[in-house]
C-alpha cells in the first residue's frame, strides 16, 4: 500500500494543475492505497462497510448522497476530532460498497490539507481496477487479468424503444458490426451494468474499434443519464460469444430484417 502522504501529494498536484497526467497519478494512488472513512462511535470496526454508520451529505432530491473519506487520520481529525471512530479500508473496498449504494460522489479530506471529489464515474471505474479516463467523453480500456471474476446476466430493467433504436442504429452506421448483445456486466468487485458485446469483421484494428465505440457513445450518452456509462467488449467465439448469448439475443444482426 502507497503511503497517505503520496496520495496527498497527488491530489495537491491536482489542485495545482489539472491536468490528465496528474489525473492519472492521482487513480493510480488510489488503486494501491487505503482510505479512513468516520464512523459512528461504537461501532463494530471489523463489520462489512455496508454495515457501518457512515457520514454523508445530506440526501439530494433523488436520494443520492456524497460520501466522506480521508487519507489519513491527521486530515480527518482536521474536519472533526470529536464524536467519531475512524475505520481503515483499502480504497477500491470503498468504491465498491460506493457503486452499490445511492453515492454520487467521493468527497476526500473535506478539511485539507489537500483533497477533491471522485464522480460516480469514476469511483466506478477504480472499483473494477480501471484507470478512469480524463474526460467523460474518452473510452477507457480494461485489461482483465488471468482468472479475473466476470458475471455477464441479462438485463435488469430492459432499455427503453428509443435507447435501443438509437444504439442499434450507431451500431449499424459503423459498417463494421456484424452481431451485438446487450446485457448486464461486472468486472471484479465493480457494479453490475450495462455493456454492448460486438462481433466484428476480421481484422478490424484497434483505431477502427475505438473509433466505432466512440461513434456510439456520442450518439446515446445523451440518453443513458448523468453519470451513466455503457461498456463495449469486443466478442471472440471461445469466451465472450457464449457469455453474451446466455444473457439473451442479439439487439443488433447486420442483415437482419
């Protein structure tokens, strides 16, 4: 684990200059460092963290909140040193329980001596071990290790007519997909979410791939919603192929009626 004085020194250098190098550092710290989050006092320190007492925002209209955390307990003794416990968590522990609660945002050393705000884009993306990207609009590229626990299920809430005929449609445009499914997946301790499994023509390279997804996702990131993100994974008959089909049928069939 990186000491909490690296990972201070990374978001300094972000509120110095943003920028995606100093961006990078900061994911980067994160994904090997620990995080203090307050509790309430008595509570049990080696409960779940879903079973801890945590300190939020208050709820917004939609009922999301921002959670509190910190790098160390100097800087959370800076926001209150009174009426609280800490409990120390590996960061994408955190991020996890983070996607799976109503969290908006991950607000870290509200009192200095440096912090910021993690987006629910982007905690969700550490929590699957990804390196967000620097802008919203960029695709970011998960490299899966040996043996890496992946759950590929149907939809949950299935997409509404005019999603699904936008997607389709993108899909169509690129020339290059032959078949696409549509269901739900998670990487790792991540949430589970939507993603688009592409079947594509042989040897279709990398700058052509990048440059179909980005095509799609300019096209429907109006209507996924804020902070709403959709993965695409490019199938191969061994693996991925079965995974997608188990889930449900094709959304899109080049050729089909």
């Amino acid at each position: 684990m990186r000491s909490p004085d690296q990972l201070v020194a990374a978001l300094r250098a972000v509120a110095e200059r943003d920028d995606a190098v100093s961006r990078e550092a900061v994911y980067t710290s994160l994904l090997d460092s620990s995080l203090f989050l307050p509790t309430e006092p008595g509570d049990d320190t080696e409960a779940r963290t879903d079973g801890l007492h945590l300190f939020t925002t208050p709820p917004d209209a939609d009922g999301s909140w921002k959670l509190l955390v910190f790098t160390d307990p100097d800087a959370a003794g800076a926001w209150r040193s009174e009426g609280v416990q800490l409990v120390e968590r590996a960061a994408r522990e955190v991020f996890a329980f983070a996607v799976g609660s109503p969290t908006s945002g991950i607000l870290m050393n509200v009192a200095g001596p440096a912090g910021g705000e993690l987006t629910r884009r982007e905690f969700a993306a550490l929590a699957e071990g990804v390196l967000p990207a620097a802008e919203p609009d960029d695709v970011e590229e998960l490299e899966l290790a040996p043996g890496a626990e992946v759950l590929v299920a149907p939809l949950q809430t299935p997409p509404g007519e005019a999603f699904l005929g936008v997607l389709t449609m993108a899909l169509g445009e690129s020339g290059l997909v032959r078949t696409a499914w549509l269901a739900d997946v998670a990487f790792e301790a991540g949430e589970l979410h939507p993603a688009v499994g592409v079947d594509l023509e042989d040897g279709t390279d990398e700058p052509s791939q990048r440059g179909i997804f980005e095509h799609v996702m300019s096209r429907i990131q109006p209507l996924l919603g804020h902070g709403r993100y959709l993965d695409f994974i490019v199938v191969d008959p061994d693996v991925w192929a079965p995974l997608f089909s188990s889930a449900g049928a094709p959304i899109y069939e080049r050729g089909a009626a």
